[in-house]
C-alpha cells in the first residue's frame, strides 16, 4: 500500500500570533492540495490563532514540543491534554535543537513519544547525526540507536501511525541538503531497523520524513525516493516557497 506524503512545517520559535495568522492567510491558498498530508508545527502560543485562521483548509496544526507528565509543577511546560483539548493532531518530538539547547535525550524523548501516544496525539520523532558523526562513519549506528531507544515500549500498532524525521544536523538551516543518495540511504535504513524492531509491515507503514533545508528546489527528486514519506521543513515552511514544496509534483 503506498504511504501517504507529510510535509510538515517546523516554526521554530517564529511569528508572533499575529504574524502567525498573516502567514497562514498568505499560505493557505498556496499549500492546498489533496494529495498529500500538510501540517502546520507552530509555537504554543500561535496554535490556537493558527488554528483558527487555518478553518476550512487542508492544514493540520501540530506542537513543536510537549511535556511527558499529565500536569503539575513543571513550569513553562505545556501538557498533552493543552494540545488535545485544542485539537492538535501531531507533535514533534527530539528536534535536534531541544536535544542540543534543551537537553533532551533518548530517553526523554521515548516518555514524550509514549505519553503523546497515550493522548492520541501522532509524534513526528526527529533523528539525525552531526558532521562529526558523518565523517567518524556512525551515522547508521548512532540513528538506529535514536530510534530503538526511542521506539521503546511503542507498539507495532501505534509505530505504523507515527512519523519519523530523519534531519542530519548539518543540513539544518544551513542551506546544505543531504544530497538525495546520502537522504535515502539513511532513511531506508530507519525502514529497516523499524522493521527489525516490528516487523515487515510496521516498517512499510511508518511514515519517514526527511528535513533539512528542503526546498522548493530540492523537493522533487528527495520526495520521490523509496523510503522517503515527504519532509519537515525549516526556513522555507515561513514563505511562500511552501506552497511549492506540498506541491512539489
Ligand atoms: C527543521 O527545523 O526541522 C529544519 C529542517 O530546518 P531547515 O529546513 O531550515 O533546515
């Protein structure tokens, strides 16, 4: 069964709420499409006017971070129940910059996976090696061990719902894309280790994005390979150029 293309749009800490809502309104027109899923990873505070503007259309709005207790004395944390009582459908979970500036780990990143499971909301789980990692030759080693620690205690049945996003560190904003062969190798083997982990139809279901200043440009040839299921998306997820990546046939 082909699996359906995410391209998913990661904010960052961008766009104050009524910025938000302009680029929403700006993009709305630009990213419809119906044969892909489209979705909008913004900061808490622009969830629920992103939400709002985005009524009507083909965007889906998801958190770019959530806490893995129900609630309590966690400062300045945001809660699954916050995301769901809102509507948010995705999350993305380990961003490569919550694990460098925020000290994420595997581990946290497991609990935060299990615990948006457990709300029903889809984690999009980002992996990926730095430059150093690349060049030492670990890449494989050190993405498989990302995802079976990560993967921990997930059934095969909620692993065939989630998403993956293979985003090598040194291709994040900084306008290097992983080159198309570099992009499809690793992500095939994320295919396989979650296959290694499930089985067979788990690792044909999960969906597997690549990111790493994808664009309008790059689009094409990364999102017609094997493993790849669509991208997360930087920079360009706040232009115009969006539009053509979800359009990106
Ligand atoms: C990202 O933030 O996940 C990302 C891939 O950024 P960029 O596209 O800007 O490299």
């Amino acid at each position: 069964m082909a699996r359906r293309k995410i391209i998913a749009g990661n904010w960052k800490m961008n766009k104050t709420p009524s910025e938000a809502v302009a680029l929403v309104n700006e993009l709305k027109p630009l990213v419809a499409c119906d044969d892909v899923d489209v979705v909008f990873c913004v900061p808490a505070i622009d969830i629920i006017p992103v939400m709002e503007a985005a009524k009507g259309s083909n965007i889906q709005v998801g958190a770019e971070n959530m806490y893995y207790e129900e609630s309590g004395a966690y400062t300045g944390e945001i809660s699954p129940a916050m995301l769901t009582d809102v509507g948010v459908k995705y999350v993305v979970l380990g961003h490569s910059e919550r694990r460098e500036y925020f000290a994420e780990t595997n581990e946290t990143v497991n609990k935060k996976v299990l615990k948006a499971f457990e709300h029903g909301i889809t984690p999009i789980m980002c992996c990926g090696e730095t430059l150093d990692q690349r060049e030492q030759g670990v890449t494989i080693d050190f993405i498989r061990q990302q995802i079976k620690v990560g993967l921990q205690n997930v059934t095969a049945d909620q692993a065939k719902t989630m998403v993956i996003a293979y985003e090598p560190i040194w291709a994040i904003g900084t306008g290097k894309v992983a080159t198309t062969e570099q992009a499809q190798e690793v992500c095939a083997a994320i295919r396989a280790c979650v296959g290694e982990i499930y089985d067979e139809a788990t690792a044909q279901a999960i969906r597997i994005q690549y990111g790493g200043s994808v664009s309008a440009a790059s689009a094409p040839e990364l999102f017609a390979q094997n493993d790849i299921d669509g991208g997360l998306v930087g920079g360009a997820a706040l232009k115009p150029d969006f539009g053509k990546i979800v359009n990106y046939k």
